[in-house]
C-alpha cells in the first residue's frame, strides 16, 4: 500500500509509525505541510491508497477530500477542537 503521511512536524510520532508500516511492507511519503498548497501538491503527486496525519496543525483543504479521495483514498478525520496525544479520547463526554 502506498502512504502518504501529511504532518506538520516529523516528530517521534510519525518517526515510528513510518518505521512500523514501512517493517510491514508499506510505501511511505513524508510530506512536512506548510499549508494547504503544499499538501494539495503532493497528494496530487503521490496519488496515495491512505493519507495519515500523525501531526497536524492545519486543517485539510476541501481540494483533497473531493479530487483525492474519489480516488477511494481513505483519510481519518479528527475531531473540531481535538488536543492531546488521543485526540479521539479527548472528545470523551464533550
């Protein structure tokens, strides 16, 4: 499978995750996205299966969601307002 990883910064996070996909066989891109052209640019260039975003500070621009994923890419949202290292537990009893 072809990855994409759209991050702000490739921190320890994405650091390990790439190294755990990539033992497994994976593609993997790193793309350090300063804005939204930026991550336009190379999902257009990759045309990746999954995007991943271990680390984000900027939300992805609607071009991806419609051109990209009518692709059948897959990308996992997080929620509005999410912080921590589990942004998904930090919206327990929000």
């Amino acid at each position: 499978m072809h990855i994409l990883f759209l991050t702000t910064a490739h921190n320890s996070l994405s650091q390990r995750l790439l190294i755990e996909l990539a033992q497994r066989g994976h593609g993997i891109r790193v793309c350090v996205a300063a804005s939204g052209d930026a991550m336009i640019e190379a999902v257009s260039h990759d045309a990746p299966d999954l995007i991943i975003a271990p680390m984000l500070k900027t939300a992805i621009p609607e071009d991806v969601w419609t051109r990209v994923c009518g692709r059948g890419c897959s990308i996992r949202p997080t929620p509005r307002r999410a912080c921590g290292p589990s942004p998904m537990a930090s919206r327990v009893g929000a």
